[in-house]
C-alpha cells in the first residue's frame, strides 16, 4: 500500500504541475498588458517575474493549506482493516517534517510550473505589452500542406493543435500521465485477482484524483486554446465557417493529442507496474479492458472541451475583430 501510495503521489504531482503550468499559461496571456504597465513605471524585468511568481505562490500556500486539512481529514478513510475493529480510527497528528514537505512541494510546483513563463513575460518589450497584440503562430508548411485537402473542421483543428507546440505537448503529458496510472490500476486488478479491500479503496482514490485533475487539465486547456485563437476563428467565420465547424476543430485539437498520450499510457502503466515490482509475473489486462480505457480518455476529453469550445466559437465575429483592431 505504501508503495501504491508513493507512486499515486508522484503521477498525481506531475499532472497537478501541468495543470498548474496551464493556468499560470493562461493567467500570464491575461496580464500581458500589466507587464507593460509594470515596465513603464520603472520596473525592472527582475521584478516583474517576481511579481508574477509571487502570486502563483500565494495561492499554491494556501492551497497547500487546504491540502493538508482534507488529507489529514481523509488519512483515516484508508487506514488499516483491523483498526475498524476497536472503533473508528482517529486522525493522525501532523508533524513539522509532514507540513513542511507538503507546503515545500507545492511551492516547488508553483515555481517551476510559473518559473518560464514569468521571465518570458518579463523579458517582453514594454511597447508589445502594452500593445497587448496576437501572437503570431508558428507556420508549418508540412501540416499546411496535408491539412489543406481536410474538411473544415478537421483542418481547423489540425492547425489549431500544432498553433501552439508546446501546449501541444503539455496536453499530450497530461493524458499520458493519467492513463498510466489508470492502466498500472488495470494491470493489478489483472495481476493480483484477489485484491485486498484497503489496496483496492487506494486505487480507486488515486484513479479518482487523476481523472479529476485530467478533467481540469482538459477544461482548462480548451479555454485557453478558445482565447488565443479567437483572432483567426472570427476570421474563419467571417469568410463562412460556421461556429459549429469552429467548436468542432477546436475539439478536434484536444483529441489529437489525447489519442497520443492514451496510446502512451499503455506501455507507461506497464513500466509503473514493473520498475518497482520485486517477483512474481505480471499480468497484462485484456485488449477490451485497454480499447474501454482509450475510448473512455477520448470520450472524456471531448465531453470536457466541447463547452469551452462552443462559447469560444460563438463570440460575435465583429466584437472580435474590432477588439484586435483597437
């Protein structure tokens, strides 16, 4: 169960720093015209990151705070079968040692999630801040080219996926991690037939958990991606696509990546199985239960980001495209 524990722990970190570097992501395309406003007064770019790291990390405190009131709270839902015996256990005491690794990892995620981002802000000219312009995409001339005979939809999401490379990535991380950690929960119901109730209780937790920050992960991800390619999706509009063609590339470009990293999560929940496995052989779940586990990713992941991608695509096209001109 520690083990369980510990390797829950570790995926549940990784997905809860791309949900962090997502956020802040987005948080920094918000502020951009207050870098400018920092800049202009006399700040320097040192101080500009500071001033935006500071605030990831006066939240990521007080959620660390949160944090360990629901788990000291929940600690005795997952204690051992025998103390039910004598009485429902106690909550345990929190230690100096607990507190301080629970808060030093949450400020550790929050830096390093907000670390790039912040300097790049910081290091952007005071003019084009306080512009507050679009970013100009990186073009692609390979994926222009097999994009081009695609259907509206497809080719909006196609160009829309690789618009932005690296959220392209952290997307596909984000998948990848979730569905490891879901197909290592697979591989030992399948392995260990007869599994102990508190066992079973700690994967369920722990599947929980990682579908619901996936979840915010995906939600978050699609309103972001709706934001900054609202520019070329008024345009797309005002030359005839329709705002469902828009939704539907703007769910297109969350699937791409989150087939990728469903396919990835099948060899990554095999490896987190095995790596720290001492004997014994390992069983690996039917083909069915893995075609259940990929649909259900894709599944999810279009139910998630198809509200943010409607209400993206349905801002009025002159709003937009008056505000890109002022």
């Amino acid at each position: 169960m520690q083990l369980v524990l510990f390797l829950g722990s570790w995926l549940l970190a990784l997905l809860a720093t791309a949900s962090v570097a997502v956020l802040v992501g987005g948080r920094m395309a918000e502020q951009t015209r207050r870098v400018g406003l920092l800049k202009a007064v006399g700040s320097t770019p040192r101080l500009v990151a500071v001033v935006l790291m500071s605030e990831n990390m006066l939240v990521s405190l007080l959620a660390a705070g949160l944090g360990l009131a629901a788990g000291w709270l929940a600690a005795p839902l997952l204690d051992a079968a025998g103390a039910g015996l004598v009485g429902a256990p106690s909550p345990p005491s929190l230690s100096g040692v607990t507190v301080g690794l629970v808060v030093g990892l949450a400020m550790a995620v929050a830096i390093v999630a907000t670390f790039v981002p912040a300097i790049r802000a910081a290091r952007q000219s005071t003019v084009a801040a306080l512009e507050d312009s679009a970013r100009a995409p990186r073009r692609w001339p390979a994926v222009m080219r097999l994009s081009a005979h695609l259907p509206a939809p497809l080719l909006l999401g196609a160009r829309i996926a690789v618009r932005r490379p690296r959220r392209l990535m952290l997307n596909l991380f984000s998948i990848a991690v979730t569905a490891s950690g879901l197909m290592a929960v697979l591989v030992v119901h399948a392995t260990h037939r007869s599994l102990d109730p508190k066992l079973g209780e700690v994967t369920t937790v722990i599947s929980v958990m990682l579908v619901i920050l996936a979840a915010v992960n995906a939600i978050v991800i699609a309103w972001t991606t709706a934001l900054d390619t609202r520019h070329p999706a008024a345009l797309a509009r005002a030359l005839g696509t329709t705002p469902d063609q828009i939704s539907t590339g703007l769910s297109v470009a969350q699937l791409l990546p989150a087939l990728a990293g469903a396919l990835l999560g099948i060899p990554g929940g095999i490896a987190i199985y095995d790596v720290p496995k001492t004997g014994g052989p390992t069983t690996i779940p039917p083909v069915s239960w893995l075609a259940v586990m990929v649909a259900g990713t894709l599944l999810a992941v279009a139910v998630f980001t198809a509200i943010p991608a409607r209400i993206g695509a349905r801002r009025p096209v002159a709003e937009v495209l008056q505000a890109e001109t002022t």
